[in-house]
C-alpha cells in the first residue's frame, strides 16, 4: 500500500475512533512526528480527508477536524435512504451464492466483534458490509457514487455503535436472507427499515 494511503487510513483510524476530535486542528509537524512520517504524506493525506468529508480546510487557516451537526447528519440519512434501498434491490437480483457467502462472512465476524464488544471493528464491518451490498448490486455508477457514503457513514456509525450494533447486525441478518432470497422488493424493504433505525437511534445534539 502507498505510503500515503497507510497515512489516510491511520488520521481515518484516528478520527472514527474519537482520538482526533471534531474540531481539532491538525499540526502537520505533530501529526508527522506521532506517525513517523515526513510532512508530505500527512499533507497529501489531510486533502483525501478533506475531499472525504473527513476535515475542512478552511481558507489560510489550516486544517479541523471536520464537525457535522444534527442537520448535516439528517442530510446524509435522506441520502442514505435513497441509495442503500436501491443497492439492496440491485444486490438481491445479482448477488449469487458467491456473494452471499461473502456478507455472511462479514456478519460471522461482526457477530464475534458485537460479543467482544469491539466497536472500533465494529464500524469497520459495518462500512465492508454495505460496501459489498452496493458492489454485489452490479452497478458501477451506483458504486463509485455510494461508496464514499459509507466511508463517510462509519464515523456517524462509530458515535452510536455501543446502542445500534445488536439492533444493527440482526437488521444486517435480515437484509442478507432477503439478498440469499432473491427477493428484491424485501431487500429493498429491510434496506430502508435498517436506514430509518439507525436515523431514529442517531443522536440529535
């Protein structure tokens, strides 16, 4: 893996799991010093993040730590709404049992993440799960439109894990039988009632 994405995905790490809060101002040469790296991988990294949702970079101010309001979050549960439904109907008409066994794999491992009670894995499978949902759909416009979402999702999922995981992998469980089914008009039903829970468990201050 390049260089730079190693560095992407640790500030990522570093924010999802609230070590970077939001608001925090990233110090190059701090952020360079903590990671072991030159400047130059943390400042490429900073821009990913930034395109990502992840931090702002305001104008000759630096680099924060992005913030999102209860607004911003219900914004992105609308998008949600209209995407993930639409992934599920897709993923239930070409899934196959190849890529079923893969989200069942994926549960199996959340299942083991939810007793351990480990929810920095947690919001990582929670992100492969509905990325697999959305690449099994067979729509590659969907996908790369989609796909930044989700990344962008685990950080909203990370801050309500310790409630939604149970609730959250049993409505995984629902959707994947609907997807083995191939029943699309169910899938795309579980799709929207797992996106409406996981709006109503979503604090909203």
């Amino acid at each position: 893996m390049p260089l730079r994405d190693m560095v992407v995905d640790e500030i990522r790490r570093l924010i999802l799991d609230g070590q970077l809060a939001p608001g925090t101002h990233l110090v190059e040469d701090r952020l360079a010093e903590q990671l072991g790296v030159s400047r130059n991988p943390i400042r490429e990294a900073i821009r990913v993040l930034g395109a990502e949702g992840f931090v702002t970079l305001p104008a000759r101010r630096g680099a924060f730590v992005a913030t999102l309001s209860a607004v911003e979050a219900q914004d992105f549960f609308d998008v949600r709404l209209a995407l993930e439904p639409l992934g599920a109907k897709l993923a239930a008409k070409a899934a196959g049992p190849e890529g079923v066994a893969q989200l069942e794999e994926i549960l199996e491992r959340a299942r083991v993440a939810t007793e351990i009670g480990d929810h920095s894995a947690l919001a990582e499978l929670n992100s492969e799960f509905h990325t697999r949902v959305f690449q099994l759909s067979g729509n590659e416009y969907l996908v790369c439109v989609a796909v930044p979402m989700v990344r962008r999702g685990q950080w909203l999922f990370r801050q309500s894990v310790a409630r939604r995981a149970p609730h959250s992998w049993t409505e995984h469980r629902a959707l994947v039988s609907a997807i083995e089914a191939g029943d699309a008009e169910l899938a795309e039903t579980e799709s929207r009632r797992h996106v409406l829970a996981a709006r109503a468990a979503f604090p909203r201050s």
